[in-house]
C-alpha cells in the first residue's frame, strides 16, 4: 500500500537513491556550447533538472522558449520571475536549428508562464512547432505548455500547429494548489486537457505530477481518476526536490519501490502510457513514453 498519506518533514539530507553522479563529456559540452552560442533556454538548467547532465550527456534537452522568466511565481519552481519586455520572434528559427545540428529525432519544447500577453505565448509555440517540422520534418514535436489562462483560441492556436503529444502539467493534488500554485487553478488545467483531446483526439495528451508535497494516497487516486475524465493519456510522477530554501520544503521523499508500485497502479487505473521514479520529470525520456503509449492508444 502507497505511504503518501505520511507527511513528516525530513530533516536529514537527500536519501541514497536521490544522490547521483553528475556525468560529462563530449556531447554535454556539445549541447551546453550550442545551447549558449545561439542563445537559447533549456528548462533543464532554468528548473534546475536533475536529469540535465544524463540527457546532455545522451544528445537531447528540453528547449524553453518565451523568455527565461516567469510571470508567476509558483512556490516549488526555480525559474524566475521578474519578466522584461516581449519574447524574442526569432527563437523559433534558432530552436529549430539546434533541433537540426542535434539531429534530435524528438524534441521537447516548453515555456515560462506569460500572463502578460494576450495569447500566452501561442503564437511562438505554433511558430515553433512550425520551424521545426520545416527544418527537420520526420523530428517528432511534443510541446509541454501553461494553461494559458484558459484561452481556448491560443490552445487552438497551437493545436492547428499538430504537435505530436500536447503536455501540461497538473503539478499535484488539488487540495495543495493554494500552497503550491496559488496563482493557477486546478480545474483550469483539467479543462485545458479536456479541451485539447476535444479539439484534437488523435493527439496523446500528457501531465506530470510531483509527489511529497504533502498529497495523500486517496487525493492522489482521485487525480488520477479527473485526468482520465478528462481524456488524459500519459502520466508522469516523479519526486518534488527543494530547490532553495525559499521555496517549498520536502514533506517526504518517496521510495523508489514506492514509485514503481505507484506506476503500476497508475497503468492499471487507464492511463496508456506512466513513467514513475524518483528522478522522473514531464519530458525525461519523452520519446520512449510517446512510443509505449502510442502502443496501447
């Protein structure tokens, strides 16, 4: 049986199975060379992934485009969120260049949170989209996006552009989206997903949950059963981490055998595709999720 209901806090260090070796070499210099050299964003390193060396390290990353700051300022997350000015129109073109020089056969694009503009950010998401699928046409585009307010004409902006998976993130348990997100709203991004799979049911939709914040088996089964409502099809879950001391402390860290047991209930329950383990985040080894998921579509 799942221990989520325990909510002690942790005092001690990051348990053994949290603590790895930050691996480099050639290819991790060859995509944080690129990555700098034609000014561009990866959440791995804005989120502070811990994945970020491993998937550097095997050729991919994770594009953030609209900036490298936030308008919101959501309790778990390390990216900023002091905004200046509007995003840069080029980007698209430049992230499909690396796109190109990385050979990627799956990319990952996601964004900041921009409140600030009408359409969220649509626009430059399709622009994206686009780019890409003109410069490398057989690359795969999973797009991982805000909830752009609830505007349904921006999520159809981007849907027009036919991405391969449309992502986005419930992030955890509606009781804790006060403390958590207090500047998002649960049932917004349900709807979001539920409107994505209306507008476009051959496209997989895909969400992530962060576990030890504090959720309860029960809160966390009945997540799973509005994602489903909603038309969800492929679940990630993986371990909340601290980023600095002025965000959210860990309630608890979850076992790795915990996870697995998790997943395997989270399949049951009718998700197509689950990943599920400690080091687990919404894009970590998209393209072989996409591909199981795709199986049992």
């Amino acid at each position: 049986m799942s221990q989520c209901a325990k909510t002690d806090k942790i005092s001690v260090g990051k348990p053994r199975w949290l603590r790895r070796r930050l691996p480099t070499g050639p290819e991790y210099e060859k995509i944080r060379n690129l990555l700098k050299g034609n000014d561009l964003t990866t959440v791995c390193q804005e989120a502070k992934c811990p994945n970020q060396f491993e998937c550097y390290g095997k050729g991919t990353a994770t594009f953030m485009i609209l900036g490298d700051n936030c308008t919101r300022n959501c309790r778990f997350c390390a990216v900023g969120n002091k905004v200046t000015g509007l995003p840069d129109p080029k980007e698209p073109s430049r992230v499909a260049e690396a796109v190109v020089l990385l050979s990627l056969r799956y990319a990952v694009v996601t964004s900041v949170t921009r409140d600030d503009m009408a359409d969220g950010g649509a626009q430059l998401f399709a622009e994206t989209i686009q780019a890409i699928r003109a410069k490398s046409p057989k690359t795969l585009v999973e797009v991982l996006i805000p909830d752009l307010q609830g505007n349904k004409e921006a999520l159809e902006t981007i849907l027009r552009a036919e991405p391969d998976v449309l992502n986005h993130n419930i992030e955890t348990v509606a009781g804790l989206y006060p403390k958590v997100r207090p500047q998002a709203i649960y049932q917004r991004s349900l709807e979001l997903l539920r409107r994505a799979k209306q507008m476009r049911p051959k496209i997989p939709t895909k969400t992530g949950i962060m576990l030890g914040l504090g959720e309860t088996y029960v809160e966390l089964e009945k997540t799973w059963q509005d994602l489903l409502d909603a038309g969800c099809d492929i679940l990630t879950m993986g371990q909340y981490l601290q980023p600095s001391a002025n965000h959210l402390a860990v309630e608890r860290f979850v076992p790795p055998e915990e996870f697995e047991e998790l997943g395997e209930k989270a399949l049951a329950f009718g998700f197509s595709g689950v990943a599920s383990g400690p080091f687990v985040r919404s894009s970590y080894k998209a393209e072989k999720l996409y591909r199981k998921a795709l199986r049992r579509m």
